[in-house]
C-alpha cells in the first residue's frame, strides 16, 4: 500500500511540476470558457422570462452550465499527452519500473482533478465578477466544483482509454467534437429541462452532464437541497468509478499489444 | 545464480500473425556484455520487452537476475535498468529534475536521489547541460542521460536497446566508451541490442545473431568469425547473371568456397583473397559475366551474418523494415569497412 501512495505521490508531483511549468496554458484554455459566458450570457439573457424557467438571473443560471461544459472540453482532450507519452517512450519507461500501473492512472486522476477544480473556480470567480450570485455560499460552489471535477475525470479516463486502445491523435479531436455539444446542449447546462421538448428532457435525465449541474445547481440554491444534490452526485461517482477502472483496464490491454 | 539473463524458447506472435519470435534462446552471464545483432523486424527488440516485462510471451521461460519475468515482475523490476530506444525523459524538465524523479520512483530518499543524480551527471559529463530542459540537449546528450536514468537505482542488468542508433560518428564513439567502462569497472551484465555490426564487433564479449526470430548463430565475434576461416572475396556485377553460370564460373577457381550468389552481388572465400581474385574475375570474365567493382575483406561479422542468415545484413534491414531510420546508415559498406579496421587492427 505505501508502495502504491509513494508511486502514487511521484507521479503526481511530476504531472503538477509540468503543469507548474506552463502556467499559460491552464490561462489560455480559460478563453473558451469565457467566450461562452459571455456570449451565451448575452445570447439567451431573455430566457429567464419564459414562464417555467424557475430563475430570475440567466447568468446565475449559466455560470453552472460553462463550469461544467469546460470540464468536459478540457478533459476530453486528456488522451493527446497520453499519445505523447506512448510515442515519447514515457510510458513504457515507468511501466518497466516498479511503479504501480495503479500509480501511473492515479496521477493523470489527480491531476485533472487539480487543473480542473482551478479552472471551475476562475470561471466561478469571473461569473461572480460579472454579476452573478451563488446563494448557497461556499459549500454550494465547493459541490459545483467537486461536480465538475467528477465530469471531468470521467471525459478524462475515457479520453485516455482511446488513447491507450486506439493511439490516434484524431480519433481524440472526434471524441471532443463529437461529445462536447451533444453533453452540453442535451443536459441542463444552459435551458432548464421543463422547458425542453419531451425527448431531450428523456435524454438529458440520462446525461452525466446534467447530473453534475443538477446537484450543482441544487447545492447553491439560497436553500440548498442536499437530498437532491446526493441523488445526483451519487451515480455521477459511480460513473467515475467505472470509467477510471476503463482506463486501468485499457492500460493493461495496451501493454498485451505492444 | 548462473546466468544474469536465461532465457528458454521465446515465442511471441502478434495479433496480426506476425510471429516476432520463433523459439529464441539466448544467456548472458554475470559481468558480460551480450550483442544481440540483426536487421530492423529480427525480434531483438520484442526479446528486449519480454525480459523487462513489458510484454508476456506465448510461450518459453526467462528468468532475469534470477527472477521469472512471468511470475515476478516486481522483483526483474527493481533489479534491471533499461535505456530504450525511445527515450522516455520529460522534454521539459531538466536533466537533474528527470534524474532525480528516476530515483524516487525506484525508492530512494530524497538526498540519496540527489546525491545519485549529481554523481550521474558528473559522471556522463552532463553538469553543465544538467539544469536545462531535456528538449535542448543534442541526440549524444540526450543518449547520455538515458543510459544515466537506466542505471540510477544501480541495477544488476542493464538493457540497451539499439544505444546509439541516430548518433553522429563523434557521439558514438563517445557512447562506446562509455558503454566499455560500465562493463568494465560496474561489473554490470549487459544486454546491447545493436543493427550496427561493428558495434556488436566491439563491444560484446559474445554475439547472438539472430534472424527472423530465432538465435542463428552465437559466440564470441573472434570466434564466430574465425568458423569462416580466411578472407571473403565479393564481386558486384554489372548485372545479375544466371546463378547455375556464375556458380559454375566460381566453382573453377582453386582454393575458392562458400560460394554465394545473391542477385549481382557474389561472394565467395578463400584463405588468401589478394591471391585469388585474378582467378576469380578470369573465371567470370570467361563466363562473360562482366564484374563492376571487387573488393577483399577480412572476415567481419557481416560475413558471419550472411553465412547463418544466408542474405546480406543491409539487405535483411531492407527487406524487413522498408526504409532504414534516419543516422549514418546502419549497415552494408561503411559498416563492414570499419569492422574490417577492428579486424584488421588486431586488437582482439
């Protein structure tokens, strides 16, 4: 066990010292996030006065919605460094060390976990800025981050797993592109699901992404709903459970290829 | 412990029936530098990721450092060290940051991690480069340091995949010592795999050569080259002439066998060369085979290799891998000149 921690702790730390060396890119993936705020802010401020939306501010509404969308642009590209370190011969160097495999998927966990959770809160932070409230307080924004650190960790390990089965740059862009506005736009990240056609509220009741939002949502509310919050967050774990263990598994799969 | 590395009938096959090796056997003692030789696709590389674990073979047994790779691991693990043929160090951290994370992962402290990396850096001449990002280093410097993080944690068998494939002629003769001295003064136990016959020639106390998956010929390059006894004669035609004539044409000349006819390319043996090859260009011209270009060499382990493999290392490399990677080509004339040299020279 203190093997597993020690590896671990070491891999960790050599993710966060990359990421500690370039702070400019966690700034500049930053710009994405807020061109949508502000466009969609701007775009869809009259939605709230549809009757049934259920919110008087539509960027209270949305500052959710571009936390949890960037959780999953970001993470869904996890599996690029992945391929890097494939070709790079990284991987291979560790794997022939006696780091645990375990080890090695830890650290890209934590390390999404703490790019991510950093992000969330600039774009929290930049919301707030701008004129939107969190009535539920710290403990509120604090379940919205840890939701979108979830999301994130889930695009994260899938990413990697095409990574490690697939080994094609391309096929990471695809999932990006082919995910990212269906997740979005088919949850509650930016309309509120009674308003919704009848499909997509079907669908978005089955989106991790709407998962996210609606515990999110449910914790920064002026009177927050912490059955609510639990009922969402708990498959949302559950799911990153399984998509971690995907990612162990596809890297055992990938050592049987080579 | 015998052996440092034994390993018994490996037999790899890859999901798209490419057999990679076919029953190969191969030991390397305590101390010694074995050469694995052959062209690109000869299975040096697939035997190199079995005996680290990385990859579990279809069949066969191997123990390395007195451990089974199959059954533990763990243990191979922490006893090798292995400079790959793709690097692996972070291009953007430093020369000492990659040293001295190599050590944590291998359990040592954190003073002792440093201690090691000062004395690595020291030792491969790398202080000065020691505190730049590794994506500035040349290819010498950048092979320097891997074979560094493949020895931090002071292992008793060490693995070089192809060292110095893609360096300049400078670089490598740096590397070639280097490479000399760990054997020498670490008493290490080396696997060197290697494309580059005289390197092979040079560096490996025993060469196994091995050709499409199997081990075809194995001993020290003395001995291997002194079973083809005398000197080999090859002619290069100006185009490819009928095998029965130009076997035939050969057959004639006294004191010539071995005789191999390889497209344009003839080769045969003779204890004194420099004295047979008037016969030898007679006999062809009066077959009226017109030879381009003669030469005599001494025997050199392209010779060996042809003999086992039966075709000529340049042509193996082709055949197999299609374009040869960038870097001073790896085989055919320079490559059998200077291990001509090496011959030549008497060292051995």
């Amino acid at each position: 066990m203190s093997a597993l921690l020690a590896g671990t702790w070491w891999m960790t730390h050599r993710r966060l010292s990359a990421l500690a060396r370039k702070p400019a890119v966690l700034v500049l993936t930053l710009v994405q996030p807020m061109i949508w705020l502000f466009l969609f802010g701007q775009l869809f401020r009259k939605v709230v006065e549809l009757p049934g939306f259920g919110t008087g501010s539509y960027l209270d509404y949305l500052v959710p919605g571009v936390v949890v969308m960037n959780a999953v642009s970001l993470n869904s590209f996890a599996g690029m460094a992945t391929i890097d370190e494939i070709e790079r011969g990284t991987l291979n160097r560790f794997l022939v060390s006696p780091v645990r495999r375990s080890a090695i998927m830890n650290a890209g966990v934590v390390e999404q976990a703490v790019s991510t959770a950093f992000q969330s809160l600039v774009i929290i932070a930049l919301g707030w800025a701008a004129g939107a409230r969190y009535p539920g307080g710290a403990a509120g924004v604090a379940v919205l981050v840890a939701m979108s650190v979830l999301v994130g960790i889930v695009l994260a390990a899938l990413s990697n797993t095409l990574a490690l089965l697939v080994r094609d740059r391309n096929t990471i862009i695809g999932l990006n592109i082919m995910l990212l506005l269906p997740l979005t736009f088919l949850s509650s990240a930016f309309m509120a699901k009674d308003l919704m056609p009848g499909w997509m509220r079907d669908v978005a009741a089955g989106n991790p992404v709407s998962w996210a939002l609606d515990a999110g949502r449910a914790a920064l509310a002026a009177d927050p709903d912490w059955g609510s919050a639990a009922a969402h967050a708990a498959p949302l774990l559950a799911l990153t459970a399984v998509t971690v263990g995907l990612a162990v598994f596809s890297l055992r799969s990938y050592q049987k290829s080579q | 412990m015998a052996y440092a590395i034994e390993a018994e009938g490996l037999v790899k096959t890859y999901p798209d029936d490419v057999r990679a090796l076919d029953g190969l056997s191969v030991t390397v003692g305590p101390g010694e530098i074995l050469g694995l030789l052959g062209p690109n696709g000869a299975g040096k590389s697939t035997t190199v990721k079995i005996l680290t674990t990385l990859v579990r073979p279809d069949a066969g047994t191997a123990t390395v450092a007195g451990h089974d790779v199959l059954r533990r691991p763990d243990r191979v693990r922490r006893a090798i060290g292995v400079v790959p043929q793709r690097s692996g160090a972070d291009p953007d951290a430093s020369g000492r940051d990659n040293l001295v994370l190599q050590g944590r992962l291998y359990g040592l402290g954190g003073t002792a991690a440093r201690r090691r990396a000062a004395e690595l850096l020291e030792r491969f001449g790398l202080a000065e480069a020691a505190s730049r990002p590794v994506r500035t280093y040349s290819g010498g410097t950048q092979r320097r340091l891997d074979v560094a993080l493949g020895l931090v944690h002071r292992p008793e068998v060490l693995f070089l995949d192809e060292p110095t494939t893609g360096l300049d002629p400078e670089a490598r003769a740096s590397m070639w010592a280097e490479i000399a001295r760990l054997a020498g003064d670490d008493a290490l136990a080396i696997l060197l795999t290697t494309h580059y016959l005289d390197e092979a020639d040079r560096l490996a106390r025993r060469v196994a050569i091995v050709d499409r998956g199997r081990v075809v010929a194995e001993g020290t390059p003395d001995a291997l080259k002194g079973e083809l006894r005398g000197d080999a004669v090859h002619v290069e035609c100006a185009e490819a002439p009928a095998e029965p004539l130009a076997r035939e044409a050969l057959g004639r000349v006294p004191g010539v066998r071995d005789i191999v006819v390889d497209g344009p390319r003839l080769s045969v043996r003779a204890d004194d060369g420099a004295a047979a090859l008037p016969g030898v260009l007679a006999a062809l011209d009066q077959a009226g085979i017109l030879a381009a270009a003669a030469t005599v060499a001494r025997p050199s382990l392209d010779d060996v290799y042809l003999r086992y493999a039966g075709r000529r290392f340049a042509q193996a490399n082709q055949a197999d891998a299609g374009p040869l990677p960038a870097g001073p080509p790896p085989a055919g004339p320079s490559a059998e000149s200077s291990a001509r040299a090496a011959t030549g020279g008497g060292a051995r």
